[in-house]
C-alpha cells in the first residue's frame, strides 16, 4: 500500500464548510454535479489550479509532494476528458515552468482569468493543493451560527514581509466567487485542516494558525470586495450562514479528518483528487455517484471522507451521451512514438504497466483504431508504439487508449519497512525475513518521510506516540512488535506479547506475511474497468436479494446498463447470513472462483465448496446466474467486525492448476463441503491461479506474465462488518 502524507483543509465538517460556502453535506450529490457541471456543453470553460509543493524555510512550513502532480491530474482530466482548451487553464505551481503559486498571484488570476472572463453560463473550475490552516474569525455573527472561532485558510507559497500570516481566507474565497458571472462554479479543494506533524509514512498536510492573525492587506482586500458587490457585512454573515456562494464546492476531507497526499512508489499525488480524477476518467454515462465512489476507493489507511455542498437539486445527469471508458490518453507524439498519460489507471496495479503492456486505440466514436505496446513508464507518463503491422495513422493526440493485457513480474515482491523503534535490532530483522521469499525489507530513513519508495506495511514496535493514532479498543501494549499499515494503523491479530524479540516476531508472522505477499500479487490482476467479460456481482443478505449491500460490475457491463448506478451501504451486518449473485452477461461460459479477505489478511475460498472438485463445478454458464451462499448449501455470516474483501475471478478458460492444488487443501481440511481456508502455501495457490489466467513472456532479463483483458475479469468487492440489523 502507499505511503501517505496527510494535507489540512479548511475547517470542514458541518456548519464550518460554509466557511467556503460549504453547509449541507450531501457526498453523492457532489460527485453528480462535479460531472454534470463540467460537462455542459457552454460557449467556454475556464479553469484555475493551484498546486504548491514548495513553502519557505521556517518553523511554521513544511514541503509536500503530490500538489503540483493534482494540477497535472486535473489539467488531463479537463482538456482529454471534458473539452477544456489548453489555452483557457491557468496553472499557477511549485514547478519552474509554471508561474509561482504566491498570494498576489492566486488573486490575480483569480480576478484576470476568471471573474472578468466568465460569462453567464460559461463554467469554472478552481482547484487548490496545498496547505491550509485557521485563523480567528472575527465576524460575530458568522461565529454564532457555525459554532466556531476559526477561519479556515488556503495557504499560498510565500510569507507576508511584516510577519502577518499571509494565508487566503474561506471569508475571501466566498467573495471572490460570489463575484462570478456564472452559476457554473465548481471549487475542488484537496486540503484540509485537523492537526500537524509526521504520521508513519506521511506528513501531515497542516500547518498552525496558533498566534497568527491575517495581514491587514487581506483585510483590506475583503472590504474592497464588498464595496464592489455592494454588500454590507451583515449581508455577507448572512448568505456565509446560508451556504455557498455558488455553484459546487468539493472538499478532500472532513474537519477532523487529515486528507491525505499518497507515496504512490512511482508518483505522489493528493490521494483524493487521483482517486476523483481516476474515476472520472472511467464512468461512462454519469458522475452522481462520484463522491460516494471515491469514498469507497480510498484505502483504509487514509482516513478521510469527501464531502461537497451546493445546490442539490441539480439534475443527476450531465452528459447527452455515456462517455467512453479511458484508461490512458495519447498526448504527444514523436515520429513513431506516442506518449501516453495513465491518468485512468488504478495506482495498484499500476506496476503492471510496464514493457509488453498493450492498449487498443479508440477514436471519438468508440471504434478501434488499432493497438500500441508499451516500450517504458515513468510514473503516470508512458512511452508507446504501435504493435508490428499497425498504422502510425492510427496515433493522434487526444485518441483514447483502453488495456488489451498488462504485464505481472513473475518476481513481484511484498515491500516491510522497518520502523526506528527496532533500529537496534535491524540486522537481526533482516537476517530473520531472508527466510521468507520475495519479502523485500527497507530501512527507515532520516527526515519526515521515512519510506521516500513507499511500503507496503511496517514492522515495528508499538510505542506511546503510535498508540496515541489508534481508535477503538483491545489494543496492544506499548513495546510490543507487529504490523502497521503505512498509515500507522494496526494490522488485526499481528501483535505478539510483551518481551518478544523481533527475530520471534518474524517467524510467528510469517505465515501472516505469505497471506498478505498473496493477496499483493492476486490483486496485480485486478481489472474491473478494462476486463471485456460483461459480468457483474453483488453482495446481500440470504432471502433479501433486492437489498443490495455492495455490488462491482466490469466496464463492459456497467456500458449496457441504463440510468443512475446506484450508491450501496457496504455495510454488512455481524452473525446474518449472506451471499453473492454472480451474473454472467457475457456469450461465453465462465469459470471462476471467489476468496474473501479479512482485515488481518487471511483468506478463505468460498467458491467452489464441493470437493473434490472439478472445473465443471467452476462453471456459470452463458446468460446465468448463481448465488454463493445458498443456505442450505454453504452458510456465511461475519462473526467479528472489521473490514473485509472478496475477490472474484472469472475466466474463459478452465482454472486447471488452481482446482489441483485447491482440492490438494480440501483433503488437508477434511473437507466435502464448505470453504477452504489458505493457510498453507498460499502463494503456491495464487501462483497457480495466475499461471491459469496469464501466458509466460521472457526475455533476457526478466520473465513476467501476461494477462489479458479479453479473457479475464478480476473484481473486488470490499465492505465494512458491522454490529446490528440491516434495514
């Protein structure tokens, strides 16, 4: 998993978000009217972002990462996705060929590029990463009705020379956007504000207020702007209490949330506006649900919940026709060379876009143009050229891209960092991991973040800081070793007791390390969004099939279907029974397999559950549905709560090696029926699930395995276990 940095917003939750204009917290209406309002077809389309990796030297400041990637993410999405012109975004960032994100300059281009050039109807987009912070509010009335003393800030690259703080306040931004000609606002902000300092592998986006107070030119500046709105500063209490001021406001997180800014290995990148952006590459008729998706994209780790305010009675949908499913868009071209940028690919199987990777070319109307191969990457940049027969004609800039296969190393490793609470037993740790295959082990480094490549999980001590971050109960006692995800948070059941040696601590966690390295590649092979199966499964309650608790579709599938893709609770209620209704769309019969994931990282088969077995009992037919979990048959319920995960896998060929070796665990297990738990070798039994589902490709330096789109289809369920009934 990525490594995080936290990032803090405005002051959002509750009555604070209409700070910036945010009061009524609706997350599904915001991700439909983010889409909707971009798309609309107007005379023009401006857009202002903001990304700000650099701060000055100083106590008060520290660099981030990932802000100047967002306005990268957001610049694509808008021109390839949404028909922005180039020449109509202003990119104001930390990078040498952008101008620099100061005060003066924000302001500006915020009065230059969009409130003097919006007209009625055009649409407007401002996009801010970075960092934020709060300062006093003095406006009384304000205080009153949101219940709070603070203003929240955006805060720009340079400092005030009279040691004011220099920040741009929620106060300014309502009246900066209240100035607008146009009810088409969109204000995406990836910042947050809810506390300070360095976390695992992350550093906390936030900076303090304490002590700060604005400079009199921000002041200045407020009252300016009410005399050209002609507003009296009763009359802004009162429409800052009302809610926005216009349009659409998206935030990245909640008031007491930290919003994350990603170690992706290859790119850092705010972790909510790449999951925003990734999906907004991938739907396909509407974006209503956005929000409430990425909420549920966002790894565990990352803590935060997107929310947005504004006019909630927009209509739901925002396209006259379903766009076109995107993986990857061709930006430049070079001779026979075409660069591509990955802004729909998903960052966890991101590895997989590497040499020998394929994508087929689409044009605007959906008709494919021909097939490029993957020659290099750099993080969300490739380098393509056309498959042996292709015609360079076929490559022009803005042409879409869809994966055909993806390339798995067939030596992909599990990455263990090593926490500094075990600096002195670091040798020891090694020596101990050096028995267990592909487990690659990284030695915390000095400086704020400790992983610079990313980990996936962190072996360490628990100490008093660390168990200041945890929530919940049944915790374990400071000194004792086990894993943490990179956001510092527990992994379940890895703790050992007091006195263990980390050398102990390893071998009684290998067996949870092989789990969690088979999970790692199985999930290499997830591809929902580019599988051409037309599949779809759902996960319910037994005898409440209409009750949907989750559901994951292929993009093949969601394309056929019609209306509003739906917003699901995942939520699935402790000691009930439950089940999956796998749909086969498709003209082909399948063969496939599910295994659920607890949050300790253990796996159990739950289809097939006769045995022995054969690829026969593996079978849905063309046009049919099954349910897993018939109760007469196979009774599953969640006796814990927890997060939890299942994985399904569909192929049109027989899973021969899969079926050798799970029958081989069955007869270990005593089993005629029922599920199979994978304790032993479970990297041997994804191995062989992978070699069911990929072709062997070598070369003379690596060998990986190629998995097709056209063949497969790897989905991901997760949901979260919890206490009660479902209503």
């Amino acid at each position: 998993m990525s490594g995080i940095q936290r990032r803090h917003f405005l002051q959002i939750a509750g009555s604070s978000l209409a700070t910036v204009g945010l009061s009524h917290i609706d997350i599904i209406t915001q991700g439909d009217r983010y889409g909707k309002i971009l798309a609309k077809n107007t005379p023009r389309k401006l857009a202002l972002l903001v990304g700000i990796n650099q701060y000055p030297e100083g106590g008060r400041f520290t660099n981030l990462s990932g802000c100047v990637t967002d306005v990268d993410l957001q610049q694509q999405l808008l021109i390839h996705r949404f028909g922005f012109n180039p020449k109509d975004i202003v990119r104001l960032t930390s990078s040498k060929n952008d101008q620099q994100p100061t005060r003066d300059n924000i302001i500006t281009a915020f009065e230059e590029h969009l409130i003097k050039q919006a007209k009625l109807g055009d649409i407007v987009v401002f996009h801010f990463s970075g960092h934020g912070s709060r300062l006093p509010e003095y406006d009384r009335a304000v205080r009153n009705c949101l219940k709070r003393a603070k203003n929240s800030t955006l805060v720009p690259a340079d400092l005030n020379p009279e040691g004011w703080a220099n920040d741009i306040m929620g106060r300014t931004l309502f009246l900066l956007v209240s100035a607008l000609n146009t009810e088409n606002v969109t204000l995406v902000l990836d910042s947050c504000y809810s506390g300070g300092g360095t976390r695992g592998n992350f550093r906390v986006r936030s900076i303090t207020g304490h002590r700060f107070r604005p400079s009199p030119q921000e002041l200045e500046y407020q009252q300016q702007w009410l005399r050209r709105l002609q507003l009296s500063p009763t009359q802004l209490a009162s429409r800052r209490c009302a809610g926005v001021a216009k349009g659409v406001v998206i935030a990245s997180a909640q008031a007491n949330q930290l919003a994350a800014d990603a170690d992706f290995s290859s790119f850092h990148a705010g972790a909510f506006t790449y999951y925003l952006t990734l999906y907004l590459w991938q739907q396909t008729a509407t974006v209503s649900s956005a929000i409430a998706q990425v909420s549920n994209a966002l790894p565990p780790q990352y803590s935060q919940g997107p929310l947005a305010d504004g006019n909630v009675n927009e209509p739901v949908y925002f396209l006259q026709q379903p766009a076109f499913s995107t993986d990857a868009v061709i930006t430049r071209l070079k001779g026979n060379q075409a660069t591509v940028w990955l802004g729909g690919v998903n960052q966890q199987i991101l590895p997989t876009f590497d040499s020998g990777a394929t994508f087929t070319i689409f044009n605007h109307d959906g008709e494919a143009m021909g097939e490029v191969e993957l020659a290099s990457r750099q993080g969300l940049i490739g380098e393509t050229v056309p498959l042996q027969g292709q015609l360079r004609s076929s490559l022009q800039p803005g042409s879409r891209l869809q994966v055909s296969s993806r390339v798995i190393p067939a030596d992909l490793k599990l990455s263990i960092g090593l926490d500094p609470s075990l600096a002195s037993e670091g040798e020891l740790a090694k020596e101990a991991f050096s028995a267990i295959r592909r487990l690659e082990v990284v030695t915390a480094q000095s400086g704020d973040i400790p992983y610079p490549g990313g980990v996936s999980y962190i072996l360490s001590r628990m100490t008093t800081d660390y168990l200041s971050y945890q929530q919940g109960s049944d915790l374990p006692d400071v000194g004792n070793i086990g894993l943490f995800t990179q956001g510092l948070e527990v992994v379940p059941s890895s703790f050992g007791q007091a006195g263990e040696t980390v050398s102990a601590a390893v071998k009684r966690l290998e067996a949870k390390l092989k789990s969690l390295l088979a999970i790692h590649i199985l999930k290499k092979t997830l591809n929902s969004n580019s599988s051409q199966l037309d599949v779809e499964v759902s996960l319910n309650l037994v005898g409440r099939q209409e009750e949907i608790i989750a559901k994951v579709s292929t993009s093949t599938s969601r394309s056929n279907s019609q209306g509003l893709p739906p917003v699901y609770p995942r939520i699935l209620p402790l000691k009930q029974l439950f089940q999956f209704k796998v749909q086969n769309h498709d003209s082909s019969n399948l063969y496939f397999t599910i295994i659920l994931i607890d949050s300790g990282g253990e796996l159990v088969v739950v289809f097939p559950y006769h045995w022995p077995v054969s690829n026969e009992n593996m079978e849905v037919k063309a046009g049919q549905t099954l349910l897993v979990g018939n109760s007469e048959e196979l009774k599953l319920q969640a006796i814990a709560s927890g997060s939890g995960e299942a994985l399904v896998i569909l192929s049109r060929s027989p899973l021969t090696k899969a079926v050798k070796l799970l029958q081989s665990l069955a007869q270990e297990q005593n089993r005629s029926s029922g599920p199979v738990v994978i304790e032993r070798s479970p990297v041997d039994v994804v191995g062989s699930l992978l070699d069911d589902l990929s072709d062997y490709r070598s070369s003379d330096t690596v060998t990986v395995q190629q998995v097709s789109a056209a063949e497969i289809a790897t989905l991901s369920i997760t949901f979260e276990v919890g206490s009660g009934t479902s209503n």
